[in-house]
C-alpha cells in the first residue's frame, strides 16, 4: 500500500536512509540522522503542499519517496527533483518502481512540468528504472561528489510531465 507518511513512519524512514548513507552512493551525505529529523523533513514537505509517500508492507514502512523544488529560483517553479529509497533487503524488487509511478502521477496532478532525477552514474539499476519509466539522460557531472574516498559522478535525469507548449 502506498500512501502519505505520518510521523509514525519516521523511524522507519530514517533507518532506510541511515543505511543508504553508511553503505551507498544514493545518499551523498555522511551524518545518519534521527526520527525527530525526519518527522520536521516530513512536516516541512507537507506543509509547502509537496509529497512524502511511504510503501506499506504487512504493517511495515519498507520505503518512501518524495520531490521538491528542483533550484531555488522562481524560473524553476515548474520543475522538481526526486528521491526514492527502499529497505535495502528489498531493493531491485519492483517496490521503487512502483513508489515512482505514485510520484510521478502526484506532480502531473500538482501541474508539474519536469521531473528530475539527479542519480550517482554508477547506479545502473537506479538508472534503468527511470530509463524504463521515461525518463532521459540529459547530461553527466564528473567528479561534482565524493564519498567513501572517491570521486562521484551525477547523472541527470529528467521526465517530461506534460505537453504544454508554454507555462
């Protein structure tokens, strides 16, 4: 069951993202944070009218997604960028795909135009999920990230939400 995070989701959430920043590239930080974290992130995102959904599975939050504003100025208004992660026992399993497609039907219904993934280019799996939804590869960032000692490179991934000609 996919459905909007309440703050009974936090621990949850914050265990999923703690363990994508101790043993992945999906998360560029290096601080694990707490449930109060995540509760204020939650609150902050739903109360700006922006989504954090989470992935029920027999009682158990197995992983969440969200969006928000892609750059900080007015001219990007109609575009953001998203995030996915599922329990790291589940991944490669279909769960992410379908936390996508709930956010990518949540921005077209908010009158999104663009959705962005910005994903470490050594992701293949991450990468072809999008590629399958939709989504293009428009460019690559060499070495703008660095974790576990190395260099990490960003891929840029965007989906197109809808066929206006202008906004």
């Amino acid at each position: 069951m996919i459905r909007n995070a309440t703050p009974a989701d936090a621990p949850a959430i914050a265990a999923i993202y703690n363990d994508a920043v101790r043993n992945t590239t999906a998360i560029w930080n290096e601080i694990e944070i707490d449930a109060a974290n995540r509760v204020e992130w939650m609150q902050a995102r739903q109360a700006a009218g922006l989504p954090v959904l989470v992935l029920e599975e027999a009682g158990e939050t197995v992983g969440y997604a969200s969006y928000g504003p892609f750059r900080a100025f007015d001219g990007y208004r109609g575009t953001v960028e998203h995030s996915v992660y599922i329990r790291s026992d589940l991944r490669g399993s279909g769960r992410g795909r379908a936390l996508m497609e709930a956010l990518i039907a949540h921005a077209r219904a908010a009158g999104y135009h663009v959705m962005v993934g910005a994903i470490e280019a050594g992701n293949a799996g991450s990468i072809a999920l999008h590629g399958k939804l939709g989504f293009v590869h428009v460019g690559t960032m060499p070495q703008v990230g660095q974790k576990f000692g190395r260099w990490l490179d960003l891929a840029l991934l965007q989906l197109v939400l809808d066929s206006r000609a202008q906004p």
